[in-house]
C-alpha cells in the first residue's frame, strides 16, 4: 500500500528447482537477482525462505548484497525483513537457522528413496548433465536422455582433445563459436559473477572427468544398475 509511483514488488511463488547449491545450478534464483538488479524493487516478497537459506554462501554472497544494494526489502509470509536493522538481521539468522535445522530433517527423510531411485538410474540433481536432459514427465520421468545440441559441443570437445588442444584453448573455441553452457542455454544473461554462463576451465575441466560420460552413474556412493 506504501508503493509510490515507479516502484515495484518482485513476487516469487512456487519454484520447480530442486537444487540448492551454488548458483549455477539455480537458473531461476539467478534471474530473479538479475531482475532485482535492473528494476531496484522496493521489496522481495517469497514464500518460502528455505529455499534462499540452503546454501549460506549463496545467502551470504548474493541474495543479501543484492537486497541492501537495491534498497531491496525481504517479505516472508507477513513478515517484513529488512536487512539494514540488526533486529531484522537477528529475525532472519534464527529463520535460517531454524530452516537448516527442518532442510536436514527433510534430507534425512528422503535420502533412501533417493538412493533407490539412483540406484534404478534416475538422476537425482535438478541439472543434468552437460549433453543430456532430464525427463520431466511420462513413464521415463527422471531418466536422462540425449541433448542433440550438446552432444555436437561434447564431441567437438572430444575431438580437440585428442588433436592435442588443452581446455583452456578449447574453451576460447566454444565461446568464439556461441556454443551455450548449461546457464547460458537456459536464458540468463553472461555475468560472470554468477554462475558459470561462458566457458572456462574449471566447467570444462569438470566435464572432461565426469563418469557420466563412460557410463557411470554414482549417487551417495552407491552406483547405478
């Protein structure tokens, strides 16, 4: 009601992520920091404020600073947060905290039948595999299959390296070429400060090692039938 002309709500319901780790696998998370900082709205309204606890480095390094830096305050059910107020950083440390405290409960739950769902070749992380996408729906819901687009990178990639190339040459190549990581492909604009949206080495270097790409399907230590 105390919105002036010019201001705006940034509202966010229900997200379909599963992660919680870094922003690279978040797409979602990063484009609405990416939105807050082009519209600086007045609040950030959420319904779920584990979501933005989960992983502290990702709370503490990018969703705070991007609030304070907009003027930008957190609204969680009918609670308002502003970060400014130590009493407000006080009420937001003991939600998180007490939102960590459910999440391990939650993951203590549910660790078996994640395990059993790995074990029958299901993936188990909300981003797939640079090459493959998750099925979302039908009888074959939550099994990989081939990303055409990617699997032209990935070859393109093996073949450098057996022509000698080292990764970060190859790298150049792919972002000389336009060829998408998995954050860029999903829409976000390239800002290296979050998440991984132009090649370099360590994402490819990553690649390169992954068992995935012989085969292997490793979850919680257990390997996939």
């Amino acid at each position: 009601k105390d919105l002036k002309e010019g201001e705006y709500v940034v509202i966010v319901g229900d997200s379909h992520e599963s992660a919680s780790g870094s922003l690279e696998t978040r797409p979602h998370l990063s484009l609405i920091l990416d939105l807050i900082d082009e519209i600086k709205p007045k609040y950030w309204r959420v319904s779920d404020f584990d979501r933005l606890t989960r992983n502290e480095v990702v709370w503490s390094v990018n969703i705070k600073p991007v609030c304070l830096d907009n003027g930008t305050r957190l609204i969680v059910g009918s609670q308002e947060l502003d970060l400014e107020q130590e009493t407000s950083e006080l009420s937001a440390n003991m939600m998180a905290a007490f939102a960590k405290f459910a999440n391990r409960q939650r993951v203590r739950l549910s660790k078996d039948g994640r395990k059993r769902a790995a074990s029958q070749g299901k993936w188990q992380t909300w981003s797939a595999p640079f090459g493959y996408v998750k099925i979302i729906e039908g009888s074959r819901k939550g099994y990989l299959e081939v990303d055409e687009d990617e699997r032209k990178a990935y070859n393109l990639v093996v073949e450098r390296v057996f022509e000698g190339n080292g990764v970060n040459r190859i790298c150049r190549e792919l972002n000389l070429l336009r060829i998408p990581t998995k954050c860029s492909k999903a829409g976000q604009r390239v800002q290296p400060s979050r998440g991984v949206f132009r090649w370099k080495y360590g994402t490819l270097w990553h690649i390169l090692r992954n068992r995935v790409y012989k085969g292997e399907y490793w979850f919680m230590g257990q390997k996939a039938q």
